[in-house]
C-alpha cells in the first residue's frame, strides 16, 4: 500500500528548493513581524560596526576602543530607555547580532538589564550570534535584503561605528533611502563615531565638490566623539522622533 504523500508544507525537499523561494522570503517578514509582536518591540536603536573589533585591541589604531564606546554608549541608551514611563516611547538596541561592535552593543545594552536583539545572517564566516542577545530576540536570516527592512523597519536611529564592507553597503544604503526621502521617518538620526576615521576614509567634501552630492546631503549624518556626546544628542530627539511617529501611526 502506497504511503501518503508530506504535505506541501512539509516537504523540506521543496521549502528548500528554488520553487519555494517566495515562501521563504515571506517567512522571513511574516516570523519576525510575529515574534517582535509578541515581545512588544516597536522601537529600535540601530548599531553598525565591524565583526572584527575586539575589546583588548592593541593594534595601532587602539580599535578596542570602538568596542568599549559602543558598549557605553548601549549601556546608556537602554538604562535610559528602562525609566521611561510611557511604554510605547521605549526601544530596544538592535544589532546585526554578531561579534565586534554588534557584540559591544547587545552587551551594553544586556548590562543595563534590557532586552536586546540581533539579527544574524547566515555567511560562511565572522558570522555567530553573540552571548548577550536575548534569546528570544535572536534571529536568523538567509536574506540580506529582509534583514536590511528589520534592521529600517522599526529604527528610530542609526549609530554606525568604523568597520569594513558590510559597515559600508549599510551605512550607504540607510543614507541613501534618507536623501531620496524612501525613509519615512526622514529625520532619523544617522551618528558616525569617530570623525577623525570616517573623514580620513570617506571624503564627502570631495563629492560635494564634484557635483556628486549636493551640500545639504552632509546634514544626513552627524559626527560624534564620544559616548556621552551621542547620548546627550540622542536623548533630546529620540523621544520626539518616537512621539511624532506615534501619533502618525494614531491619526492612520
């Protein structure tokens, strides 16, 4: 007698294979959309940095200490995030759930006692998620562009420490949704730590020169040295910025 058949839905033959892939992309918004529900994450404070920066650092460049400021300043935003009173002006520190700054800021932020999340994509290196996400923050992705809209979706700030090509196509990518006005929340804060590195290595006054940009494009970004000077600027919008997208999403 013949036996039955798996159901579609449990065919991991298919799920896996290049016929399914819609399926996939769709799980990849429908899970997490689900579980930040369910964990009543609607505000995040996005870190980008390198997976290579290490805390004891002591290289020329002393890079541990983009770790060590990112971990601050984390530390701060989320205690700072726990005493809040209205609970739908609250956020969550979000990173790319692996080593280096993405480390630094869950462990800033689960020093502080609060959730934290990581969104963790699936590549053959560098990539593992750290001890300090909550567990049930923690996610995997196959996709880079679904990751990108969770790391957007629900941002209220972006806060991009020196790092390499994944730092970079990030970086470029939320800026350029900012100029073209894609981002709805248009005024979102964008903080670079460490003017000194990113004029060095990015010279934006070159491409407004040539044309490339235009002048008003360098008000996208904001420059900052240290871990209380992106606290103290961050505190004063934050909770503005979260009011303001509060009461679109009433009047919708």
């Amino acid at each position: 007698m013949i036996s039955k058949a798996p159901k579609a839905y449990n065919n991991r033959e298919f799920l896996n294979s290049r016929d399914a892939r819609t399926v996939r992309i769709l799980c990849e918004y429908l899970e997490p959309e689900k579980r930040l529900q369910d964990h009543e994450v609607t505000n995040t404070v996005v870190f980008f940095g390198s997976a290579r920066t290490e805390p004891a650092s002591h290289d020329r460049h002393n890079t541990g200490r983009y770790y060590l400021a990112a971990e601050e300043l984390a530390f701060r935003l989320a205690e700072w995030s726990n005493g809040i009173s209205q609970k739908d002006h609250r956020f969550h520190i979000c990173t790319g759930g692996g080593p280096g700054i993405m480390e630094a800021a869950n462990r800033g932020a689960n020093r502080a006692g609060a959730q934290t999340i990581g969104y963790n994509i699936s590549l053959p290196f560098e990539q593992f998620p750290n001890n300090y996400i909550t567990p049930a923050l923690n996610f995997e992705f196959h996709y880079f562009f679904m990751r990108k809209l969770w790391f957007l979706y629900h941002a209220k700030a972006l806060i991009v420490f020196p790092g390499g090509m994944g730092t970079m196509d990030e970086l470029f990518e939320v800026l350029t949704l900012k100029q073209t006005k894609k981002l709805e929340k248009s005024n979102i804060p964008i903080l670079l730590y460490d003017r000194e590195f990113w004029e060095k290595f990015i010279n934006f006054d070159m491409l407004v020169d040539y044309g490339f940009i235009s002048p008003e494009d360098l008000k996208l970004f904001r420059y900052f040295s240290t871990p209380e000077e992106g606290f103290t600027y961050l505190k004063k919008r934050l909770e503005k910025l979260i009011d303001d997208i509060n009461d679109m999403i009433d009047d919708d």
